[in-house]
C-alpha cells in the first residue's frame, strides 16, 4: 500500500470511529481532514494561477452566502464559513493539482461542443436522480418555488463536490506519479464516494443506498467528465428536493 493510499484509510478509520462513537457534527470532522489534505497539498503543488485562486475566493463566497438560502440572517454567514473555509482551501489545492497534473477537470475541453455536452450530461443525470431521490423519499409532493431555494442548492453543489469529493481525486493523482494499480484507483473512487454519502448521518442501510445511487454517479461524472457536470447535477437533485419536498 502506498503512504498517501494509507493516509486516506487511516483518516477514513478516523472519521468512522468518530461517526460511530461520537454524536458531534460529522461535517466538521471530514472537513477538518479534507483541509489538511488541502494544506498538505498546497505546501507541495504550490498555489495556483491568479484565475484559479480567483475562482476558489468565488466558490467558497457562494459557497457560505448560498446558507442565506436557508435563513435570512446575516448572523448565518459565520456559520456558512463552515463550508467556505474548506471550499477555498479544498479549490486551491484541487486547481493547483489540475494546473500541474491530467486526470481532472474543471470543465471538459476535447469533442464537438464540450461545453454543451457537459450541460446536457448533468442535466439528464440529475433529473434521473431527482426523480429516484423522490421515490425513494416516500414524502407527499407540495412544490414551492423560491429563489431562496435555489440560492440554498449552491451549497452543496459547490462545497460538497469541491470540499467533500474533488480533493480526493487531486489528493491521489498528485501522489500517482502518472500511474495508478487497481488498489489505488480503487482508494481513489472509494474516498471520493464513500466518506460524503456516509457524513449524512443515515444508518449504514440508507447510506449505502444514499453512496449507490447518488455518491457513485456524481464521482463517475466528475472524475470521467469534469468537475462542473457534476456540480450541477448535484445542484439540480438538491434544486427539485427542496422545491417539490421542502428543506
């Protein structure tokens, strides 16, 4: 095993013992770990270019004010920090990762129309999930439109495809070297799958369901695709959730 693959079991470990034991905050736990792997990175990669560190300085804002969303409350900004302190640090490092390494990208280049294609992909994907995740909800339909609504579903569109899945992937392509074996491809999907579904805090049975058909999309989408396709499609799921079933 590599020493990068056994620092991400190790931290994993960490996080389930927590999660079992604990009753405190399971988001603050996987965030306090994916910035140290950010912290870790950047002392390595170095920061990125101005544009990137630009981008990160907008995604972690969007990131916290999307919690206006939730409440409309300049007080629910320090709390929003929660999500955009490890979006900032988590986007530096995964552009930084990007700017030096292949394997992950913020927005497909190659084919015909990429840009479309990516829109397209994520928008038929997240309506396909939108509709699973209310089956699967057993809730009673009552739509409500709300623009506040659709400012809540940045959040996890952002911090939690940045901070909670993107920082995986740059975390192992960075230690690769350019090639992976099966066991570290398998510890890169793992982490960049797994831990999100599971910080939920649903019962191990929800959670597997919860990390098949949601977690396993959004990381195949973002790592064979790119980064953006997946945030919006994880945007559109939250967008429908909270229009048809409420926050």
């Amino acid at each position: 095993m590599k020493k990068h693959d056994a620092v991400l079991w190790f931290l994993f470990v960490v996080f389930v013992v927590i999660r079992v034991t604990c009753t405190m905050p399971y988001w603050i736990i996987l965030s306090a770990e994916t910035c140290g792997l950010a912290i870790s990175l950047l002392v390595k990669a170095k920061m990125p270019s101005a544009k990137s560190v630009t981008l990160s300085v907008a995604f972690a804002v969007i990131g916290t004010a999307a919690y206006l969303g939730y409440q409309r409350n300049p007080w629910i900004l320090l709390y929003g920090l929660r999500a955009g302190i490890p979006t900032l640090l988590c986007s530096l490092a995964v552009f930084s990762v990007m700017e030096k390494r292949a394997g992950l990208e913020l927005l497909a280049k190659n084919g015909k129309h990429p840009v479309m294609k990516s829109i397209l992909i994520a928008l038929l994907l997240g309506a396909v999930l939108s509709v699973i995740n209310f089956l699967i909800s057993g809730e009673e339909p009552c739509f409500e439109f709300s623009w506040w609504k659709l400012l809540l579903c940045l959040n996890p569109a952002i911090y939690e495809e940045m901070a909670c899945r993107a920082i995986f992937f740059a975390f192992c392509i960075w230690h690769s070297d350019g090639t992976m074996k099966a066991f570290q491809k398998f510890t890169m999907y793992f982490m960049a799958c797994v831990p999100h579904a599971a910080v939920h805090g649903y019962p191990i049975k929800e959670t597997i369901v919860l990390c098949v058909l949601f977690g396993l999309p959004f990381t195949i989408l973002q790592k064979k695709r790119d980064i953006t396709s997946a945030m919006i499609s994880h945007g559109l799921v939250d967008a429908v959730r909270f229009m048809v079933t409420g926050i």
